[in-house]
C-alpha cells in the first residue's frame, strides 16, 4: 500500500486544518478508503483520521426529528431504539448492508461517501471515467449486470450507487450538514450525491477540504408505517439489484401520503417523487401500487445485461407496498 | 457426540494430547500464546513512523509503526499472533475478524496508527488459565471446520455475536450475523451448531 501522512485530529477545527491540504483525505471506519487505498484506486497524499472528533451522537430533537454525528456507526444506528421505532426502513436498509463486522466499523458520513462497486472502476487497469476522466467506460460494453444503473446513467458511467442507507434517507428525507474551509453549511440529501452526467469524477456535492459533521434526518411522517425490500443474488451480504425503502401513511383503506426511493438501478439514491404523488388518495390495492411502480421506472435505460432490473425494481415497489399496507387490498 | 461412545478424530486428538503430555501443566493445544511484550520506546522513529500503544489480549505493547501499517499485519509480523488470518484482505472474507474495546471488526480494513491506546482481543486472547474458550470447545465439538483457516475469524464473529443481546438466538439471525464470515470449505453447517450449542455457555450470551 503507498505510503501517505497521517494525522489524528482531536477535534472538527483540527480535522479542517489538515484537511486542507493538497490530497488530503478524511479516515472513518476505512471499510471503503482503506480497500481503495489498497487498490491504488483512491491515492491520498494525507489520511485526516476523525474518529475521536467526538462526532458520534446520535441526538433526538424536539420536532421528532434526529440529528446523527457523522462517525455513529451503522450498528449503533441500527440498533437505536428510537431509530427503530419512528424509522424502521433506516434500521432495516442498515442491517440489509454489508456484514457485522464492517456495520461496526462503518460510519454515517463514511457510507454517504462510499464509492461505487463497479469492477471496471475497481481493477485499477481498465479505461473508466470516474477513475480517469476522458478515458471512456468500460462496462457500458462489458459486463454490467450487477452493480450497474439503468436510472440516471449517462454515456460516460453506468455504475450503481451501492448504499442501502442512502436509500433509506433520500426516502425519509435529510440535511447534510458540513464545515469547510468557508464555513458551515447544509445541503439537501437530494442534492448530496450527483448523477455522472458529462463529469462522473463528481460523485458529490462537497467542495474541496469540506467535511460531513451531521445528518439530520427529516421528522417521521405521522402515523406512518415504512420498510426496506431488498432484492439480491444471495440473501446475505451482497449489494442490491434492486431495493425499495418505502414510508406510507394511510387512512382506512386509501393511501394519504407516501414517499418511495430505489436502490441498486439509480447512479445515485434514487427518490421516486411521481410514483409517490400517483400513490396520494388512492386505495391500497395492487393496481395503485402497479401504476406507482410503473411511474418509478418510467425514464429506465437499459443496458444489455441488465434489463431485468425493471421490473425487478418495480416488484421491489409493488411487493414493499403490498407488505406495508397489509397485502391486496 | 460423547467421547466414551464414540470417538471421533478430535476428541482422539484431544485425550491423547491430554494422557501424553500429563507432566506439562496443559495440553499443547491450549497453551497460552501470549506475545512477547514489545516496547519500541529506545528505537528512534524512522521517517513516517509513529508510535502507538496497543494493549492485545491484556499485554501493553509499544509499537513504531508506519501509518500505513494494516492492524493485522502489525499483530501477525510484530507481535507473531499469527492467529488472525489475512484471507482476502479487503474486508470481504472476515478471516481477519478480532475485537477492538470488545467489538467485532475486520482488521485488514484498519490502520494500526487510529488504534492507538485501544484494546484488542484475538483468538490467542479467548482461552483462560488453560482453558478453551467455551465458542473455542464447541467447535472442537462440532468440527467446524475442515481447512481451519476462516475458523479463528468466524471464533471471533460468533464470540462477539453471543454476546450481543440484539442478536436473535435463533438460526437464521446467526447465519445473518455471521454472513461476514466466509468458509471456502462450507462448514457452516457444524459452526452454526457450535454456536448454538455454545449459548449459555458465554457469560452475557442469551
């Protein structure tokens, strides 16, 4: 592994002032820098290690809503009571992810900020415009069935956003808060990650020495119930192909509010907002979940390999709705 | 599987280990593997080392270390706790897995520098006074193994997970909880059975 410098801050003003420093890196839990670091793929000069920042609180606020330090972990986060009561598809999408092990390492902000699983973009050889812009993609032509998009993609990256958390968030609703080296300032979890357009290099929205200090996570939807569906090749440890985090509000038998996002076909947590306005004051039966599905896939690409991502997603839709709302209405 | 009724290979392995080597004050298989205490203190730190205390498995240690030193090779070629095994080195195979301050996590996705003044546990660490660890005797029990290599990983998880009272007891919540843990050899069979059966055996497991 290349050498680089290494600095422990003590606090979030430390962390900044090393942090500004020509290819310097923020170090989390590592699950993701300290594998890419290893492959060559990501080459800080500086790893800002922020562990003992003392950014690890998860705090309720007095709205319902709760603000989480950016280095909880996704254990932690998964397993607190409150999370677990007022937004159980946060817990469930947590717990979908990755393994014991790499939960209790990962951090909050350090999952916002992983990278992409698309091999072309891993091996370190092929030609892939994240890793080297200009130099073309490769799994637009290769292999890209798993862990590739079919929403947001463009002709210079296909490759999936592989947080099952994100998802969760983009449908709850959530503030990115950061400090740089102008301040502080917050930034819609929406616009948090971006799609690859004409620059996939640009994943985020965060500028140059800036640094993820919280995220505060929209109140609950009153009387609500929501959950994660995750589709995938094994039923443990494996990214999605397809997943939905769903919140759903209902008054007898008819839906009054609804917020709906995907995993595993969207470049970026993907929010489906027109699937969820077609959910508003409809009944609870499988036609209005089909229409809704529909709508969620309605702009999909397809890639050679991965078509069956469609209506993979939109089952993830239909059957996440279908649960939630107690079976066909 | 008793041993008066019917012995296996291990609990063979196990009797003769005991009745021959009756003068030593353990069988060789349990005995302690304690590293060396290691104190870097009077070495100068060469260019881009710093210098860190880690206390594994109880004994305090003082290490000059690169910053790009990995925890498991620190534990493996400083410390000789070669216990702890490099399989993938990715944080994908979870052989790797041991305890910091008492939680289960890969340390080939770790830098030994962040782990400065914190406790580490491995597999060296679980027996006490001579005596496996009950996770440890389990899986002598069950055989839950066969090429051994993922086994000190997969000891580390399932020690961790029966002690975490938000891990259901049932099955299915093991095999999830110890999804992280790959076995090459598909022994999960016999280590789910060891660590069923080692439930209520572990101090703090339900």
């Amino acid at each position: 592994m290349r050498s680089f410098q290494f600095d422990r801050a003590a606090s979030t003003e430390q962390a900044l002032k090393a942090g500004q420093s020509n290819q310097a890196m923020y170090l989390a839990g590592g699950t993701t820098l300290l594998d890419l670091v290893k492959l060559d793929v990501m080459q800080p000069e500086r790893l800002v290690d922020i562990n003992r920042v003392g950014l690890n609180r998860l705090e309720r606020q007095d709205d319902g809503s709760v603000r989480i330090g950016a280095l909880v972990t996704n254990t932690t986060l998964a397993q607190d009571n409150y999370i677990v009561q007022a937004y159980p598809v946060l817990s469930q999408a947590l717990l979908a992810g990755a393994t014991t092990q790499l939960r209790n390492k990962a951090t909050t902000a350090g999952n916002v900020m992983q990278r992409v699983r698309c091999h072309y973009f891993r091996d370190n050889v092929s030609p892939c415009n994240k890793r080297k812009p200009g130099s073309g993609c490769s799994a637009i032509e290769g292999d890209h069935r798993s862990v590739h998009a079919v929403l947001g993609t463009s002709q210079h990256c296909i490759a999936m956003h592989p947080s099952d958390m994100c998802v969760a968030m983009a449908a709850i609703g959530a503030t990115v808060h950061v400090q740089g080296p102008k301040g502080e300032r917050t930034i819609d979890f929406l616009d948090f990650h971006l799609r690859p357009g004409d620059t996939p290099e640009r994943e985020h929205a965060l500028a140059p020495g800036e640094l993820i200090t919280y995220i505060t996570l929209a109140p609950p939807l009153a009387n609500s119930l929501s959950g994660y569906l995750k589709l995938r090749d094994r039923a443990s440890y494996q990214f999605a192909l397809a997943s939905s985090a769903i919140i759903v509000q209902l008054q007898g038998d008819r839906i009054t509010d609804a917020r709906i996002a995907l995993g595993g076909v969207g470049t970026k947590p993907w929010r489906a907002h027109e699937a969820e306005q077609s959910l508003r004051g409809q009944p609870a039966n499988d036609e209005t979940f089909r229409r809704a599905a529909q709508l969620a896939l309605q702009g999909a690409t397809p890639y050679r390999h991965n078509a069956y991502k469609i209506p993979l997603a939109q089952q993830a839709i239909v059957r996440n709705l279908q649960t939630l709302t107690g079976g066909v209405a | 599987m008793s041993d008066s009724i019917s012995p296996n290979r291990r609990s063979f392995l196990k009797s003769v280990g005991v009745s021959s080597l009756a003068v030593a004050s353990a069988p060789v298989w349990v005995q302690a593997i304690q590293a060396a205490p290691v104190d870097d203190t009077q070495q100068s730190l060469q260019p881009g080392e710093q210098r860190i205390t880690l206390k594994v498995n109880g004994q305090a240690h003082t290490l000059n270390v690169p910053a790009n030193a990995i925890l498991l090779d620190v534990l493996r070629d400083r410390l000789q706790l070669t216990g702890t095994k490099k399989g993938c080195d990715h944080g994908q195979c979870g052989a790797c897995t041991l305890h910091v301050n008492g939680t289960a996590v890969n340390s080939c996705l770790s830098l030994a520098v962040s782990h400065d003044g914190d406790e580490i546990t491995t597999i060296e660490g679980l027996e006490k006074d001579g005596k496996l660890h009950p996770v440890q005797e389990a899986f002598w029990e069950h055989d839950a193994y066969q090429c051994g290599y993922c086994t000190s990983g997969q000891i580390m998880s399932a020690v961790a997970i029966l002690n975490d009272p938000s891990i259901g007891s049932d099955d299915s919540s093991v095999r999830e909880a110890m999804s992280g843990n790959i076995c090459r050899c598909g022994a999960y069979k016999n280590i789910l059975a060891a660590i069923q059966s080692a439930r209520g055996k572990v101090k703090g497991a339900s």
